[in-house]
C-alpha cells in the first residue's frame, strides 16, 4: 500500500506541476505583447526611444517568450552604447531562440563591441549555422580574425564569403592584409587590387599595395599607389611621405620634382602633431635639396 500511495503522490505532484505551466502559459497575453511591440515600432521610428524601451519592456511583461521585443530592445541599448543591457537583451533573445540568427548576430556585435572576441566568434558562428547562405556574417566575422589577428580563419571566412557572393572591396583588403601577413605576396597583390577594382577610392588597399611595392624596390609603382591613396584620402600624411619616398628613390638627381614632392608632405601634415618629427626632417631635407640644387647650378 505504501508503494502505491507514493506512486499516487508522484503523479499528483506531475499533474500539479503540469497545470502551473499550463496556467503560466495562459498568463501570457501574446496579443497585448504585440500591441505593446507594435506601439515600440511606432514611437521608435518616430524617434522617442524612451517610449519604444518602455513599450518593449510592456510587450515582454506580457509575453516573456517575445524574442523580436528583446532583440528590439537590445538594439535600442545598442545604439545608446548602453552595451551591458544590449548583451543581456541579445542574449536571452539567443537563449529563448537558439536558431534566431539575428538574435545570434547582434550578441556578436555587441560582444565585439566588449572586446570580448571569443564570444563574439561563437556567437557569429551560430549565427552563420542558423543562415548558412549569408555573406554579411562572414563578414563580421572577418572584423573578428583581423582584429585578433587570426590570418589563417581569416582567409578562411573571406574566402567564403566570396563563394557566396558578398565580397566587397572591404572583404578583399582583409583578404589582402591576411595573405601580406602570410607571406603570400602575390595573393595579396591581386586582392588588394580587385579591393580597388570594386571601389576606385578605397585608401587602403591603394595604400597596402604601396607598401608592396616599396618594399619590392617597384618605385613607380609604390609612387603610383601612394598617390591614389592620396587622392583617396588626402588627411592620410603617411601616404603623402612614402610617396615621396618612392619618387626621391626612383629619380633622386631630379631636385625640382623632388622638392616638390616633400613641399606636399609638409603642407599635409604640418599641423598633424603626430607627423611632428617627420615634417622637421623633411623640411631639412627639402634645404638639403635646395642647397644641391644650387650646387649643380655653379657647376
């Protein structure tokens, strides 16, 4: 009898616990939840984001099972840079819908944003099994590997992105710079420049395949790359000073050129205080010039 009566109170206690989340469920009032998302929606697009947290915040009281409301909610935090609550919305959303990619790729980008760069590998990764077909993970991927500078994954994810179509010039100067770091010269030559074939004035892949160049004894073509950096970005003093490196280099006997070229170094930066050491030196070197050219005119 003993027996039976406690196999009486098991299955009480089943049924008792069956009924609670039967009961939580029926709590739920999925239909307020989504008046409250649709409120969030409405008052966020029109800017009041007060409003939208608070709408969310209702919608998820109604129906704690509301991923769209958590990850909505995380992106507003997203935005004020609010990360801590960002990751903690984004990561219930991943946890009540592990197969939710966005919900798995704003926890990536969030705990990139924390520099927390293993995670945010994972979660990209899930991400990427949950929507195998989508190019733009693995380019966020890619922002992972080259920021820990994992060269080899690197190439790895950009390589597929490529196959699925989503490369962009952004993808191939990552390509590039992992190939560069490789030691795979020619590789990241071509990359580098199918990166520029995509978008003419992207500074820094024109500015990597200077580098190149430079470092190959290819003046001309090290000056040719500088200057489209250059005309890319004309901020950037750096490509301004390997320009006239590879053009000094390449014709140092043509003074007037010359002088010119560090003249445009020096009006770049100048008032970059950073550049500092550089524009003095080079403002001697332009007198050093000066004084050669004067030399070959008594001559």
């Amino acid at each position: 009898m003993a027996k039976k009566k406690s196999i009486g109170t098991a299955f009480l206690l089943l049924f008792t616990v069956l009924m609670f989340l039967c009961a939580s469920v029926a709590m739920a009032d999925t239909e307020k939840a989504k008046e409250y998302f649709n409120t969030g929606v409405k008052v966020n697009q029109a800017g009041n984001t007060d409003s939208a947290i608070t709408a969310y915040q209702a919608a998820i009281s109604e129906d704690p099972e509301y991923t769209d409301a958590y990850i909505n909610l995380g992106a507003i935090y997203f935005g004020q840079k609010d990360y801590g609550n960002a990751e903690e919305m984004f990561g219930v959303a991943s946890q009540k819908a592990p197969n939710n990619a966005a919900a798995l790729a704003n926890l990536g980008r969030v705990k990139y944003k924390l520099k927390k760069y293993a995670e945010s590998e994972t979660a990209f990764q899930s991400a990427i099994n949950a929507d195998p077909t989508d190019a733009s993970l693995l380019m966020e991927l890619g922002k992972i590997y080259n920021r820990t500078k994992d060269w080899s994954k690197l190439i790895a994810a950009m390589t597929k992105c490529d196959s699925l179509g989503g490369a962009d010039h952004t993808s191939y100067y990552y390509l590039g710079k992992a190939y560069k770091q490789s030691k795979k010269t020619s590789d990241a030559i071509a990359a580098y420049k199918k990166s520029v074939g995509i978008k003419s004035d992207y500074y820094n892949s024109h500015n990597a395949l200077g580098q190149i160049y430079l470092s190959q004894e290819k003046y001309q073509k090290a000056a040719k790359s500088y200057k489209s950096a250059m005309n890319a970005n004309s901020k950037k003093y750096t490509a301004a000073y390997n320009y006239a490196i590879a053009v000094e280099t390449d014709d140092p006997e043509n003074y007037s050129r010359n002088i010119s070229v560090w003249q445009d170094f020096v009006k770049r930066a100048k008032g970059n205080p950073k550049a500092k050491i550089q524009v003095a030196e080079a403002q001697q070197h332009i007198k050093d010039l000066q004084e050669a050219v004067k030399e070959a005119d008594l001559q």
